[in-house]
C-alpha cells in the first residue's frame, strides 16, 4: 500500500513529530509531556515512517538497532542515580544544577532520568514493531 | 569441635582432587583422616575419664536458641571411638575394595560428609544442630546406598532408606520442637534435671512418641525394619560403616540420650523394651531365609539393634552396662564380618553362602581374621562378645515379670545369630572347596589390615576388659543413667545359669545350621502374606501417595485456562462481597450524579465500543472498537484533570493499533467456539464481577480521602522537585525508584519479544 | 460522574472477565486489555475525580492550591498504562507464536502443550 503523498508526508512528519517528541520531553517536567510520551510520539513518528515506506527504509532511518536505544536508556536511567551514590546520600537523590542559559535553566539528575525513559520507551516500541514487521515480510 | 567438623566437611569435598592425584595409595591417605579424628578425640579420654564434661558453644542464631553447641561425655566419647576406628579401618578397605568402582572419589566424598556428620550427631548438645546432622546422615547414607545409581534395586533401597529414616526425622524435628515447647531451651545439657518437668506435662505422650518413632526408624527397629536388609544394595564398606556399625546406632543413641532427660516413665521403657525385643526375635527369624552372606548379617545386625534398645528398655544398671559392652563388640565383630563378607565377594564373585567353601587355604588370614570376629559374635570366650552375652542374658534374669519370657527370647534370637555366624565365618573358608566365579586369592593389605585390626580389638577387650572399657562404662552409664557405677568387669563368672544358657544358645544353633543346611530351597522361598510384611505396608503407602498426586493433579492442573480463572474469579468475588457485605453499614452511598452532555457522549461510546468487542466476529470491527474504546477513556483523563494521561493513552492507542493491524490481519476470522450454556455461565460470573467493582468503586468513593501525601506532593513539587508538572516530578525524582523498576520490567518485556520473534523453531515448541 | 464512572468500570470488569473466559486467544487478548483499562479507570475514580485543574503549580507559585486533581493516582495510572502496553505487545506476540506453532487459537487445543510431543519415526 504504497502511496507517494504518505511517503513525501511522513518525511517531513517524521522530522516535525521528532522535535515535538523532544518538546514533550523537555516541557515534561513543568507541562503536560515528559519521557513516556515523548518517547511514544517518537516512536509513532517511526512508526508512520515504517508504514509509508516499509520496514527496511524505517530502520535506515532509524541507524541504532532498537535493543541498543533500550540499553541506552536504561543505562542512562541508571547513571541518573549515580551522583547520589558517589554523594553517599540516599539512592536517586535528585541533584540540581542552574546553568544559567535561558530555556533551559536548572539540569538535574531527573531529567537525566526522563531521557533515560525517553530512549528506553522509543527502544521498546521500535523494537517491536521492527520484529513484528520482519515477521510479517519473511 | 566445631573447627574438626568443618576441617572433615572441607576434607571430604577435597577428596575427588586427591584421589586424581594419589590413585594408588589413595587408601593409605584417607585412613588419615579418621585416624587424626580418633587419636584427636583419644587424647581427651584422660578428661573424661575423670568425670568431666567438656562443652563448647559458638552461637548461632541466639535469638532462637540455637547455637553451635557440642557436649563430649562418656556416652559421646564411645560412639566417637567407634565410628572412627571403624572409620579408619573402613576407609583403608574401600581403597582397594572400590577399584571396581567408576566413581571412587564421589565415593569418598559421601563417606567423609557421613562421618562428620555422624560425628556432629553425637556430638551436637544443641537438639536442632543434632536434628541437622541427622538429617545429614540420612542423605549420605541415601547417596551411598544408591552408589550404584545404574541400578534400579539399588535407587529403590536409597529412597525406601531415605523415606524411612527421613520421615522419622521430621517425627524427631516435631518432637524437638514440642520438647521446647516445654522446656524453651534446645540444649539437651540444659533440661538435664527436668526429668520430673517433662513427665508430667501434657504433651509428653506426644513427645515420647514422636522421639521414638525417629530412633526406631534411624536403627530399623520393628516395624520399620525393612528398609536396613534392603539398603545391602551399597557397597560392601558402606554396609559395614553406615548399616551396622554407626548410623543404624544413631537412633539407639538417640534413646540412650534422651533416657535421662525423658526416660524413666512406664510408657517409654515398654515402648523400647516391646520393640527391641520383637525386633531381636523378628529378624533373627527372618534371618533364616537368607543365603546372601550380607543379607544374613544384616539380618543380625538388627537382631543386635533390637537386644541393645531392649537394653535400655530393661534400664536397670546392668542392662546399661550389658548395653555399653554389647554396643562395643558387636561394632566390632560386624565391622570385621561385613568387612570379610566384601573380601569374599571381591575375590570370588558370589556372595552366596551356599556357593562358598574351602577357602581357607587360598585365603589363611582372612579365615583367621573372620575365626576371630566369628567367634566373638558367637560370644565365645574368651572375646568380648561372651562378656558382652553374658551381662546381656544376666540382666534380664534379673527382670521380675517378663524374665523368663523374654530370656527365652533372647536365647533363641542369639542362637539364630550363631547360625549366621556359621554360615558367614566358616561355611566360605572349612569343608569343601567349591567352584566360584573368579579365582579367589588372599585379599590385598589394605583389605585385610581394617577387619584384622577390629577383629584383634575384640580379643584384645575380651582378654583385658578391665583397661580400657571399664572407665569408658563408668562414664558412659553416667551419662545414660546420672548415677555413678564403679564396675568391673570379670570374664569368667564360675559355672552358674548363665553360662549354661550360652552353651545352650551354642547348642541351638549348630543344629539350626545344620537343619537350614539340609533344608530345601523351597521351603526358604516361603514368604508371608503380603499384609503382614511392613514392606509391603510401605509400597502400598508409596503408591496411595503417588496416586493421589496424580489424581489431585489432573484435577485442579486440568490445562483448561478458563477453569483456572473461574477459581480465581470466583473466589476473588465471594471475599471481597462478603467483606463489602460486612462494611455495608459504614458505607454512606452518595456518589455524584451529575452529569454533562460529552461526558454522557463519551459513556454511550465506551459503553457501544465494550458490547461491540465482546459480541463481534469481525477482526476490524473490533480494532475499531478497541480504539474507540482506548481514546474515549483518554478524553476522560483530559477532562478530570490528568492531561498526561490523556496524552499517555492517545499515544499507545495510536501505536496499539499498529501492532494489532501488523499481527491480527492474517489470522481467522474469530469463531463461536463455546457452547451456549458455557456462554452463560461466563455471563454470570462476569456480571457477579463487574457488579462487585462497581460497588467497591462506589464504597471506596463514600469515604473521606485523608492522603496526605496529596498535600505532601503539592507542597514539595516546586522546591523540593524543581518542577510545575507534580505527576511527572513524582515519576522521575519522588518515587524515581519504582519507575526505574517499572521501565526494567518494560526492557524485559522487549528482549521476550524479540526473542520469541527470533529464536525460532521448527515447529516442535522446543 | 463518580456513579457513571463507577457502573463503566464494572462494564468493564465484566466484559474482561467474560472475554478471558472464552476459548479464542484473541478475545483473551482483547479481555485483558478490556481489564487494563477497567484497573486504570478505577484507580483514577477511586483517587477522587476534579474537573479541569490538573496538578500544575503556576509559574512563580511555590505550592498547589486546592482544588486541584490528586497527582499520585496519575503517576500511578501514567507507569501502568505504560506497562500495559508492554505486557500488552508481549501477549500479542506470544499470541502469533502460538498460533503459528500450533495452527490453532483454540484454547482447548492447548491443554497439552507442556508435554513431549510423541517420537516420530
């Protein structure tokens, strides 16, 4: 089911619902979004880029192998508790910087985390559409 | 002695790495080992021998009074000696014995945990510690018996003995824990003086009981005796060491430690007395079917098991010491026959008495090793098993009501032990020479040192009892009865009754040889009726147990999901209503019925899209529904307050029908596969469920909501988590934790599909 | 709304349970998803519905004040939904294995799949 409008479309769907995702990601922590939705947008942006134009260009598209973007994220997730382990306070004790730049402001441990969640929720979700897609074609 | 038990653990788990390295004069280094132990325990004899108790305690779980806590006495000290020497002797043997055996290291492995653990039994002051080491043993002596793993009889006698004596050890773990109930300590050193306490207390029946049914079990007492005859399965060193001499004594140890602490009461010495002696007669009896040389002895053994628990039925001084010096020889003399026995099978290939003869020209030291022990369990003089038959046989003259009874008793059951002794001692090595399947010659060193050396022992005692075993009596009597006893023993007690009854014991069974020689085979074959052999009790316990595991499988594990669930459901249901039913009384019901015109919109959707699932054949019909359904709940996020959520579901929907269009587009169309009246009953119990949560949704609504964590988050959110959004700053900084764990159970969830996708196979599901 | 939400919930519960109960695997699926989102929904009826004032604390307040929507059901809600979907993706999958082992999605065809399949010669 090919078509050439959904094809153009979801180029620049893809892009424009990338960005969104990170938006989503990075308003999370005072506005509606955050790392599960992000991710999930992101995800769904693949996901209408895989239906467009099949499986093998998604997965150009996407360069990582879905496993790995999962054990980014949860890696990442983790080293988010790392400074409140070096610090000897309580495990995930959340630690702030203010940088000082406008828009972005204080970076602390949580938004490590929320990245964390991000790639680990996109990872999943790409890694089972890709599966079931590969199913379906072999 | 704690550190000794470790070094024998940590030793018996080296063993295979030795045995690859040594081979050879493997035999000559584990003998080591045991003969470390015995000079090790030797050397506190002077201690001991002056009365003193030795006691070390290392806690270990205080808290439940159960510590590391050992006790050396007279009554230890002995069973300690024995089991080592017999240890050392033992372990010498198998070296050579075992060379036929694939698996000698694992071999020494099992026999070096068994005799630390039988050590640590004897030894342990600390009930549960010694109900550890008597479970300990217990498995050795399953793995040994079963060394011969290729072999069926040989896996069945493991678990026959396993079941037995480990059923009797939960009987003794029961008991210990009702001795506590009573006393509220674990120490056997601890309720020394409450003798008086325990009798008297309501659940000493039970307690009786439940510890005698362990001793019984442990040394085959009648009528769990089956299991010992058929344990012969082992190989023939672990016969000698497990199933005569040591672990078979641990239940006679159990009853001569407990005897102070809850003995004394008409119940307990006549359940001991009644069942050693039936024992004694019992097997002696059935010794006479057999021709196998070990079945015969073990046989004997139990027929000595049952005279020494006897013994402590009887209880008086004498019947202890007859106990004490009997407990000697016959691990003396039976260490060196069972010992003998495996020579001769080893040599010629049969174990059959009445396939052997003639040996003793090829064979000069073995029939003089095995003259010896014979003559000692035949209780000649001047061995010491004649003083050990002679004190046997005085002390229960010296019994009121049942003497002559059980004097009767005891002279036959000896008698039939003579004739054991003939066919085992002498039948193989005088008379005639006859064909065997191998060539026999004189067995190695290292087989003939161990049995000579015990064999040499019961002359040696015989000839000087007053040396050595005499102090080890005092102390040992002491410990079993708490009263001292100066004794000495003599050997030669002039002509009187008893030397006439061993005379007469001779008598009897020379012609009971004599008559089983002659007798035909068919008569031997003779067996009793099935409902009077405990075996048989056994199978058939064995078997009702399997059968009801099958039946009470296939009926609750039927492979019927729905069943499964019905349970549940059900279950859930009928609790939680009962309880709703309970509360009904403080539930104000006043929910809130207003409603708007898109809320009541959004209900007509959820409530359309639900029937359209549950009654529709239609694959895309349901996807529909099922996403109807998904973003209509959405909404309803979005309206009460929880944008995330909103925006949470609409994205899983949206991908949700992606996989639901990748994977359900190439199936079948669904069918009706349930009957109607299944469809029914499904209903009903559906509805009864939905009912429920609707009410327990409404009950949990009536109550006032006192969270202060609501407070807590709205309060914390801004300088505590630096964020505006309290859901996601709970998600990511205050309970980071739980989502971390929530995000790793997703990950898992990923690598399941990935691999169920990609591991294929080839259609078997392996 | 607290009454109507509660009566869906139960529709819910019920459809679930009825789905689940039946011999087609896909309605199985389809009974737990139903069940899923019946737990969701009476969490979040449960925790207090407040119409319209989501838990956000104004730019330049320090606190929430009242009324505002109880955020601990949400987050709650917000990780099961998540997870939901993974268990959810999991089913279906293990779902087409089955089916694609099997040829069948009849449960009771199931019964016995846990034992060696007879050797062929």
């Amino acid at each position: 089911m090919y078509s050439i409008i959904l094809a153009t479309a979801s180029r620049y769907l893809l892009l424009l619902l990338l960005i969104f995702s990170v938006f989503l990601l990075l308003r999370g922590h005072n506005e509606p979004g955050g790392g599960f939705v992000g991710g999930l947008v992101a995800a769904a942006a693949y996901a209408l880029y895989f239906i467009a134009n099949g499986i093998q260009a998604a997965k150009t598209v996407v360069r990582f192998d879905p496993i790995r973007i999962i054990a980014v994220g949860l890696l990442t997730a983790i080293a988010s508790a790392l400074p409140s382990f070096v610090a000897g306070e309580r495990f995930m004790t959340a630690f702030w910087v203010d940088t000082g730049i406008p828009f972005i402001g204080k970076v602390g441990t949580p938004l490590l985390f929320d990245l964390g969640i991000y790639f680990l929720v996109l990872g999943i979700t790409l890694c089972i559409i890709f599966s079931l897609a590969e199913e379906e074609r072999s | 002695m704690l550190i000794l038990l470790a070094i024998g653990y940590c030793a018996s788990a080296l063993a295979p790495l030795l045995y690859k390295r040594f081979r050879e004069n493997f035999g000559w280094i584990t003998v080591t080992f045991p003969l470390f132990m015995f000079f090790g325990f030797l050397s506190r004899y002077p201690q001991i021998a002056a009365g003193e108790v030795i006691r070390e305690s290392v806690p270990w779980v205080p808290s439940l009074g159960i510590n590391a806590s050992f006790l050396l006495d007279g009554l230890s000290l002995s069973f300690v000696l024995i089991i080592t020497l017999i240890g050392a002797a033992v372990f010498l043997y198998a070296g050579a014995y075992m060379k036929r055996y694939a698996e000698t290291g694992r071999f020494y492995v099992y026999i070096g945990i068994f005799m630390t653990s039988m050590l640590g039994l004897v030894l342990s002051d600390n009930m549960l510690l010694m109900f550890v080491f008597w479970e300990l043993t217990g498995i050795s002596s399953f793995l040994l018996i079963g060394f011969n793993h290729h072999k069926e009889s040989s896996r069945k006698a493991a678990l026959q003995a396993l079941l037995v004596t480990g059923g009797g050890g939960l009987a003794l773990l029961v008991g210990i824990i009702l001795l506590y109930r009573v006393t509220g300590s674990f120490e056997i050193s601890s309720f020394y003086d409450m003798n008086g306490v325990i009798t008297t207390h309501v659940l000493y029946p039970a307690i009786t009981v439940l510890v005698l049914v362990a001793a019984f079990t442990k040394s085959a007492q009648f009528p769990f005796h089956f299991w010992l005859p058929n344990a012969m399965e082992a190989p023939t060193p672990v016969s000698a060491y497990l199933h005569s001499a040591t672990m078979v004594k641990a239940g006679v140890y159990l009853i001569a430690r407990m005897n102070h602490e809850i003995g004394g009461t008409p119940l307990w010495q006549d359940t001991v007395l009644v069942a050693g002696a039936s024992t004694m007669v019992l097997s002696a009896l059935l010794a006479f079917k057999q021709t196998d040389l070990k079945k015969l002895l073990a046989y004997s053994t139990l027929s000595v098991l049952g005279t020494l628990v006897m013994l402590l039925g009887i209880g008086s001084k004498l019947a202890i010491k007859a106990f004490f010096i009997y407990l000697i020889a016959h691990s003396l003399y039976k260490g060196a026959l069972f010992l003998v026995a495996g020579t001769l099978d080893h040599e010629t290939g049969t174990r059959d008495a009445a396939e052997l003869g003639g040996l003793r020209k090829r064979m000069p030291l073995t029939t003089l090793t095995a003259a010896l022990a014979s003559l000692s369990m035949m209780g000649i003089i001047p061995l010491v098993g004649f003083i050990g038959k002679e004190t046997v046989y005085k002390s229960i003259l010296e019994l009121e009501y049942w003497g002559m009874f059980l004097i009767a008793a005891a002279v036959l059951a000896n008698a039939f032990v003579v004739m054991v002794t003939l066919f085992v001692g002498f039948k193989p090595f005088w008379g005639e020479t006859m064909e065997t399947p191998r060539q026999p010659h004189e067995a190695p060193l290292k087989m003939l040192l161990g049995p000579a050396l015990l064999a040499a022992l019961g002359l040696l005692f015989g000839l000087l009892p007053n040396f050595f075993i005499a102090t080890m009596l005092e102390q040992s009597v002491l410990s079993i009865l708490s009263e001292t006893l100066s004794l000495k023993i003599t050997i030669w007690q002039g002509f009187n009754l008893v030397l006439l009854l061993s005379f007469l014991t001779l008598l009897i069974g020379g012609a009971l040889y004599l008559i089983r020689s002659k007798m035909s085979e068919k008569v031997v074959r003779m067996t009793l009726p099935a409902f009077m052999r405990p075996s048989a009790w056994y199978e058939a316990t064995l078997r009702g147990v399997l059968w009801f595991a099958t039946v009470q499988t296939r009926l609750v594990q039927n492979g019927y999901l729905r069943n499964y669930i019905i349970v549940i459901v059900l279950t859930t249901v009928s609790l939680a209503s009962l309880a709703l039913y309970r509360s009904a009384g403080e539930i104000g019901f006043a929910p809130d019925f207003s409603i708007t015109f898109y809320e009541g919109a959004l209900v007509f959707i959820i409530l359309v899209s639900t029937l359209l699932l549950v009654n529709s054949r239609s694959r895309l019909k349901s996807i529909v529904a099922l996403g109807a359904l998904g973003f209509s709940i959405g909404i309803i996020f979005v309206i009460y307050g929880a944008p995330d959520l909103g925006l949470t579901t609409f994205a899983i929907e949206t991908l949700n029908v992606i996989l639901f269009v990748l994977v359900l587009y190439k199936l079948p169309g669904f069918l009706k596969l349930s009957r109607s009246s299944n469809r029914g009953r499904d209903a009903l119990i559906a509805l009864s469920v939905g009912v429920l949560m609707t009410f327990t949704v409404l009950a949990a609504s009536s109550f006032e909501l006192s969270s202060g964590l609501k407070q807590y988050f709205a309060e914390t959110s801004v300088p505590g988590g630096k964020g505006r959004n309290v859901v996601n700053v709970i998600l990511v900084d205050f309970r980071a934790i739980d989502t971390l764990g929530e995000i790793t159970v997703l990950a898992v969830a990923a690598l399941g599909v990935v691999a169920l996708l990609n591991l294929r196979s080839d259609g078997g599901g392996r | 709304m607290t009454f109507l939400l509660a009566v869906i919930v139960g529709v819910l519960y019920a459809a679930g349970t009825y789905l689940i109960l039946r011999r087609s695997l896909v309605k199985v699926i389809f009974g737990l998803i139903l069940l899923g989102h019946a737990a969701n929904l009476m969490i979040f009826t449960v925790g207090r519905l407040t119409k319209g004032t989501p838990a956000f604390v104004p730019e330049g307040a320090e606190a929430l004040v009242e009324p505002f929507a109880d955020p601990l059901p949400q987050a709650l809600i917000l990780t099961a939904i998540v997870i939901g979907f993974g268990v959810q993706a999991f089913t279906i999958v293990l779902f087409k294995r089955t089916y694609q082992t099997l040829g069948t999605e009849d449960l009771d065809n199931m019964k016995s799949t846990d034992q060696l399949p007879e050797e062929k010669p």
